[in-house]
C-alpha cells in the first residue's frame, strides 16, 4: 500500500503585520483623543484665566485670545465731593445748636428735683436732646396712669417743647420680665400705652400733635443688663427724643413709563 505523502504545512510568516497594524490604529486613536481632549481644556483655561486677571485689574472680560490692553479699561468713576455749606447755612446749624442747648437747660430746670433723685436724665446727642425718665417716676408696678406729680412735671417739659418747631419722638420701654394681664397681654402694649399717655399730655399742654410720635418698642431696646435688679429698673423708662433736624419735604421717585409697560 503506497504511503500517502504528508501535506507540507504552509508556514505564513507576515501574521505579524495584522498585530502591528491594529497597534498602529488603537495608538493613533488615542492620540486624536488626547489632542482633542488637550485642545479643549485649552481653551477653557484660557477663557479662566482671562476672566481672573480682568476681575482682579478691574478690566473688561474679553474671552478672545487677544490680550486686554490698558487703553480699553474702562476709567474709574469720579467721586464728586460733598459741596461746602455756605456760610448761611453754617449759621442757621449754630443758631439751632444754641436753641436745642437753651432747650435742654430749661428741661433740666423743670425736672430739676427727678434730676436730683437720679431718676431723670437729660442727654445731648447728634439727633437733638433725649430726655430719659424712669418708670418709677411715672408710673406705679405695671400700670400706665400717671400720678399728679408726674403730670405736672411732663407739662412743664412740654411747655417748653411747644415753643420750639422740632420733631419729638416718645418712646416707651420695658425690661425682660414678661407681664400677663387682661389690659397689657405683653411689654408690647405696656411700653406702647404709656407712650402714648405721655403724648397726649405733651399735645393737651400745646405741643402739635402733627410734631409728636409714640412708639412702644418693649423690652427689645435695653440700655443695661437685665441680668441685675439695677439693669432692670434702667432699662424700664420713657424716653423723650426732640430731633434737632427738621423733616425734608418728601419727593416721588419717578417711573420709567417703557419699563413698567414692559412687565407682565
């Protein structure tokens, strides 16, 4: 029987070039990718950069390429400075000082024997004169009637008041012990009524009533600690505030007629 004669096995010996050629794409890949990804980040940098280096000069942002030149900065703004007052003015402010000081020493003669007592006290500040008054010499423990003394001394005060043109604020004040009552639910109503029972003596005396306000403000205003028995009794008063600066006539804002049509 003849032997059949083996078939030669063809060796290919270029199978290699398969291999290098995908290695040549997969790399070329990813340097597309990567140049890609480089040139994007680039740009957003720079735009970054741009805008950091304007915000810190105070220049426009400009998110060209192109550098910002100190020609295209905007100029500051000019500070326009406060104009002098004449020398009228200046003498109308002295004249009105010396009135308010006049002011003061006739308040301080009418409640000279509260000022004694400690229980008044009569205080020049940069809105006018404030005169603070003790509750306990006003008023007994949680009630806002005035006794006869009292009453003839807020009088007194407001006779003088009435001579001059000047606001006049009375405020009411608490300390932090709350108070319940069917009259007074809080230091709200309390600090509010006895205000506004200081205020209608000030306006029976002849003080306009278009120049007086009241305002009850409680226990949220104190001028010592309450912590101490001393504090408490500071902090419970009524405050007389007479504003040395006379009211501006008020002016309307005026509307831009195109943007109020323009809103929904």
């Amino acid at each position: 029987m003849a032997r059949r004669k083996r078939e030669e096995e063809h060796e290919n010996h270029e199978r290699w070039l398969v291999s290098y050629a995908d290695f040549i794409t997969l790399l070329f890949a990813f340097f597309v990718v990567m140049y890609a990804l480089s040139s994007i980040n680039e740009g957003k940098y720079r735009v970054l950069s741009n805008s950091l280096t304007n915000a810190f000069r105070n220049l426009p942002i400009n998110t060209s390429s192109q550098a910002v030149t100190p020609q295209m900065a905007m100029p500051p703004p000019r500070t326009v400075p406060a104009p002098k007052p004449t020398p009228q003015q200046e003498k109308a402010k002295q004249a009105q000082r010396e009135r308010m000081k006049n002011m003061a020493k006739d308040i301080m003669d009418a409640l000279a024997p509260l000022v004694q007592q400690g229980k008044v006290r009569v205080l020049e500040t940069s809105r006018g004169v404030t005169i603070e008054i003790a509750d306990s010499a006003l008023f007994a423990v949680g009630q806002a009637i005035l006794n006869t003394e009292s009453t003839r001394a807020l009088r007194a005060v407001a006779e003088v008041i009435a001579t001059a043109e000047f606001p006049v604020t009375i405020e009411g004040h608490t300390d932090n012990v709350p108070i319940k009552t069917a009259q007074f639910p809080s230091n709200w109503e309390l600090s509010a009524v006895r205000a506004t029972t200081v205020l209608r003596i000030f306006a029976d005396a002849g003080v306009p009533s278009d120049r007086l306000t009241a305002i009850g403000y409680g226990e949220t205003r104190p001028v010592e600690s309450n912590d101490t028995i001393e504090g408490r009794a500071r902090n419970r008063r009524v405050s007389i505030q007479i504003d040395s600066s006379l009211p501006e006539k008020a002016t309307e804002v005026p509307v831009d007629v195109t943007q109020a049509a323009a809103r929904p």
